[in-house]
C-alpha cells in the first residue's frame, strides 16, 4: 500500500539533510522515468510511478564522510573502504529517516547474479536532472565512432566530472503524482567539439583527470584525495596507514576496483 504520508518532497528533504552534511547530494526521479529509456532486461521491476533517488557524491565527502567513518570504524575485510563508507551513511541515514519503509538501497558497485548492474548510474543521473549523460551516439560521424566502443560519461554542472553516482534508492511503497515534471538535466557541454573533447579524454586520457575539467568546476578533489584515487587500489590501504587514518597492524589487502573506477566515475 503506498504510504500517503511521504512523498517525493519530503522524503529528498529528509534526506538532504542527512546527506548533505556528509557531501552527498540527492535527486528524486519516477521509476518509469529510468524505465522508459531502457530495455526490458535493464529496468526496475516497480511501477513507473513508484519513487526512487539518486543519491551523488560531491568533492567534499572524502572529507567529510570517509575520514570520520575510516578513522571511527575502520575498514572492515575486502571491500572498498569508499563502499563501505557510502552503505554505512545511506543506510543510516534510511534507518533514521524511513523506520519501517521499504526501501530498495542498490549501490553503483553491485552485480545481478547475471553480472548486469543492479542500477545504470548514470541513466538514473540523468533522468533525474542530476548530471547530463553524454555519449557516443552524440558524435557518431567521429572517425573512432564506428571502431572503438566508446563509454559515455556525465558530467555536473557544478562540479564538472568531480563527482560520483554512489546508490539508488526506490522506496516501493511511495508514489509520485503525474503533476510532477520530468527535469531535464543541465546540457553543460553544450558543441559538438566540446562533447568530441570530453569523450576522447574521457576514454583515451582518463587518468589524467582532464575530463573532469571539460565543465569549468566550482569545487575539486582535495590533494589528498587525488593522492588517494591515484594510487592503485591494492596499495591505498597502506596509503591511509601512512597518513595515520589506519592502524599500521591492519593487513586487510584491497580489493581492486580499477576498472568499476574508470567507468562509474570513482577517482
């Protein structure tokens, strides 16, 4: 039955002011609204009008959000200590906001056992006005349109390529009224060659972050946490160790995430 006591509005105002506080930012969309542009096998199996959020990180989580948590809690077995970090805080957050809710809490890290994503990051980004998705099929008369298979990247804009799609939310028991208007995302590179430059950097240059800066950002990563996502994932551990977050008798190695990095925006 869905709950007439929440809706869209609130339960994003519930949890901006959890989130935001710790870096994230959160957008309400429609399930049909990820729905419609997607293929059967790719979508959510909930009614269009049933409420999800995309909750994103913003530059300063790191700081805000990853530190405390790593220097109160630690980092516990072989996940990644940023996962660890982003269901630690979305699902306190869910807990002390929505007791009693069905919520559906998917993160951009997880598989189907058929190895699909749970979510399509950066579909729900887009769909929900957060960030503007930007692909191949935006300059497919390139001469690598038809050779390389291109990843599309989005980009915010506020913070440029600066950012993180971290997790879904779909509250199962919440509607959203057919009043409510679909956002269209921020168009932030809008020309053709500013969209030709960032997919190739993007794809041919990403470690070098020059995407990241395609959208002329308000905020970026902190030193330290450019130190960190430049390290490889194997040796980040020892990285925070180094810097005192961690106790130096802690040899939990590192799971390696470096191609989940590169495609969903981590780093």
């Amino acid at each position: 039955m869905a709950d007439t006591t929440l809706n869209g509005e609130r339960v994003t105002g519930l949890l901006k002011d959890r989130l935001s506080k710790l870096g994230f930012e959160v957008y309400p969309l429609k399930v049909g609204w990820y729905n419609s542009v997607l293929p059967p096998s790719l979508r959510l199996a909930y009614p269009d009008d049933s409420l999800a959020v995309v909750v994103l990180s913003t530059p300063t989580m790191f700081e805000q959000a990853l530190m405390p948590f790593l220097e109160e809690r630690g980092c516990q077995g072989l996940s990644d200590p940023i996962d660890q970090c982003v269901k630690h805080c979305v699902t306190s957050s869910v807990l002390q906001c929505f007791p009693g809710q069905s919520v559906d809490v998917r993160y951009d890290y997880e598989l189907l056992p058929s190895r699909k994503p749970k979510f399509l990051a950066q579909t729900a980004a887009h769909v929900s006005g957060a960030a503007f998705y930007y692909q191949q099929s935006d300059v497919t008369d390139q001469p690598w349109a038809e050779k390389v298979k291109m990843f599309g990247v989005c980009m915010h804009p506020r913070f440029g390529g600066w950012f993180a799609i971290r997790a879904l939310l779909v509250f199962r028991d919440v509607t959203v009224g057919f009043e409510v208007v679909q956002p269209v995302p921020p168009d932030c590179v809008p020309t053709r060659e500013g969209r030709i430059q960032l997919l190739e950097a993007f794809n041919f240059h990403w470690q070098d972050w020059s995407y990241r800066n395609i959208v002329c950002p308000v905020q970026t990563y902190s030193q330290k946490q450019r130190d960190y996502f430049s390290t490889p994932p194997a040796q980040r551990l020892a990285l925070l160790k180094s810097w005192g977050i961690l106790p130096i008798d802690d040899h939990q190695p590192e799971s390696d995430s470096n191609a989940r990095s590169q495609i969903n925006g981590h780093g």
